[in-house]
C-alpha cells in the first residue's frame, strides 16, 4: 500500500510513539544539555563492539529535533567536515529544540575510505532494514529506529561518487511539503525533485514521517572549505526557518526546480579536454567535451542534449565507451532568467567562488569550432 507522504504530525494517529532525543539507552539529557552518545551498531571479528559517535545538543526549550547525517557513504567526507564545525562551533546556541549530529554513519566504510560496507553492500540502499537481516539492513534498521525516530526532520550529505564532483545541489521529493519546504530554505540554487533509490536513507525517514533530503557537493576522500562553508550555510538557514537558531536566512542567487536529469557518455575512450565546469549553464548541442586519441587526434565532440545545468562531472581526463562523463539538470525554461542574474554576481558571492573552486579540480579550455 503507498504510504500517505506528508508532513509528520505531532496529533497522527496510528504511528509507533516516537522516541525521545532526552533518552539515549542508559543515558538521560536534559534541556540545556550537550552529550556525545555511542550508538552500538555492530562487532567486529576480534569481538570489538562497533559503534556510531553521535553529538546531541539540546536548547533550554523544547522544539523540533533536527538530525544532520554524512558519510552514509562511508568515503564521502565532506560532510563529516560540515558536521565537526558544528560540533566544535560553541557559539552555536540552539533557541529552542535539538540536533542529533552525526558526522560519520558509515563507520565500517569510512574505516576502510570505502562507499560500501565490508560485505560490499550499500547502506543507503539498506533501508528500512531488520533487525534479522545482513550487516548493512541490521545498521540500517538501528539507524532508523535510534536517530530517525527521534527527528522531525533530517539533512543528510553527500559527495559525488570517486572520480566525479557535484555542484551543489539538493534533493528531495517535493511532493512531500516538509521537504519542499526545507529543501528550499536550505538555500541551493539547485533542487532536484527526485524521491530517491530503492533504499535510501531518504526516502525511508520520508515513509515514516520524518521529511528529508539530501546535500550532494563535491568529491569523496576530501573536505573542501567551500563545500563545508556552504554546507554549514543551508544547515543553519534550515534551523533560523525553523525557530532553533536566531539570525537572518541567506538566500541564494537563484532557485531552481529539476525535474530530470541525465548523462552525457562518451562512446570512444581517449583523453576528454573539458569545455564546461560544474554549476555551468549549457546550452542545447552547445560543446561539453572533446575527445581525442593519446596522440591528440580528434575522436568525438560531446554535446549537451539539451538546455540545463552541470551538475556534476568527471574529474578523470580519460574516458572509455559507456562512461559518464557529464550530469546534466535539465531546464525546460528559465535558463535566459539564471543566465542574467549569474552574469551579474559579484566574484566574492559563495556561488561564485564554489564554482572557481570546483572548476580547479578539472582543466576547462574554449572548444576549436564554434
Ligand atoms: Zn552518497
């Protein structure tokens, strides 16, 4: 039966009580109070137990709880950076509710600066899991049962996978309003409305009640400052929304809505000399990348299939038939409107400095022809 998507309600009738983020195993925190809580999640061979670290911090008042997620992926860090600013932050005074802060959920990957677990499946396609299932659906059932089902609501970030790097961008589906609503406070120029994989972290808290949705910016094995300002950027723009932290929203240059997305593959191997960036605006049949053999001869020109963004990209100058070289946002309208306010932002606008950041990672020449 599809479950009614929507907007958890402290009155709904017919859900589990929702745990407590005052009650943590054997530990009480109060309102006021700071803890760092283990929550045991495993064993490792030798009989050490596996446990994921978690800071909670609570208001003086009651108010929503916020859980804020990263390396699910366990090699997809710059989260893990966001989260330990957050942590380490004691002038980050919480008004009113609480944070669950948890900078590495994927402990047994990130110990091996892996994606998956050690039984080579991925947690965030784990979920709901249970409690008799293998490593990653147990995890994945604790996770949900312990820090999701003591949330309101849930941010949870991510990187693109090896060898490529993301624009910023959100993800969600905005069908469901509290992650319409948050997805779109959270400040990106970039939403794309997508529910998420069979699995997902995601989209699992979504069926129980609890609106989430994703941050996908930059590369795995790093954390990039820009990456993390603007992490820290939308996580606090969330929580001033939501009447936990005092300040003034930042609102970002522009907004828009993707509603597809696709790759641009190569269908040659040789070496790829890239003419976008990511965060650039492209143009239907507008030059992405040109191919050429070792030696230099030209092979294949690649071209955008459509008006849209790159969201992400390639970081290998080298390609083979089938692989992805460019993800393109598509934009069924809008781009002249983006194109203007873009053309005239300031160099020391975040956007701006992320996209020189991110372009820094891949070499970008102007095509021959056109
Ligand atoms: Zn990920």
């Amino acid at each position: 039966m599809k479950k009614k998507r929507s907007e958890r309600k402290s009155t709904s009738v017919g859900k589990s009580p929702k745990k407590d983020v005052s009650h943590w195993q054997n530990e009480q925190i109060g309102l006021g109070e700071c803890r760092d809580i283990e929550l045991e999640i495993s064993h490792s061979y030798s009989g050490q137990t596996v446990a994921i670290p978690i800071h909670v911090r609570r208001a003086p008042k009651d108010g929503p709880t916020v859980f804020v997620t990263a390396a699910v992926h366990g090699d997809e860090i710059n989260g893990a950076g966001a989260i330990r600013e957050l942590i380490m932050d004691q002038s980050l005074a919480l008004v009113k509710g609480s944070l669950i802060l948890v900078p590495v959920v994927n402990v047994l990957g990130f110990e091996r600066h892996s994606r998956y677990l050690p039984d080579r499946r991925d947690l965030n396609r784990s979920f709901p899991g249970s409690h008799k299932g293998s490593l990653a659906s147990r995890m994945a059932r604790i996770i949900l049962d312990e820090i999701v089902e003591r949330s309101d609501y849930g941010i949870d970030l991510h990187t693109a996978a090896v060898r490529r790097t993301n624009f910023p961008n959100v993800r969600g589906d905005l069908d469901n309003a509290g992650v319409k609503r948050l997805a779109d406070v959270f400040g990106c120029e970039v939403t794309v409305n997508e529910r998420g994989p069979s699995g997902c972290l995601r989209r699992a808290a979504c069926e129980l009640g609890v609106p989430t949705f994703i941050l996908e910016a930059g590369e795995v094995w790093k954390v990039e400052s820009l990456v993390l300002e603007y992490a820290l950027r939308g996580i606090k723009n969330v929580l001033i929304h939501l009447g936990m932290l005092s300040g003034k929203i930042i609102e970002p240059p522009y907004r828009t809505v993707i509603q597809e997305t696709t790759w641009v593959r190569a269908d040659h191997s040789g070496f790829l000399q890239f003419h976008v960036a990511p965060g650039d605006l492209v143009t239907k049949d507008c030059p992405i990348a040109t191919l050429t053999n070792l030696l230099g001869h030209p092979l294949e020109s690649l071209h955008s299939p459509e008006n849209g963004i790159i969201l992400g990209m390639t970081t290998l100058p080298f390609t083979a038939p089938g692989e992805p070289v460019v993800h393109i946002g598509l934009l069924s309208r809008g781009k002249k409107r983006i194109e203007k306010i873009v053309d005239e932002l300031a160099d020391d606008t975040l956007h701006e400095r992320i996209r020189g950041d991110l372009s820094s990672s891949i070499r970008v020449v102007e095509p021959e022809d056109d």
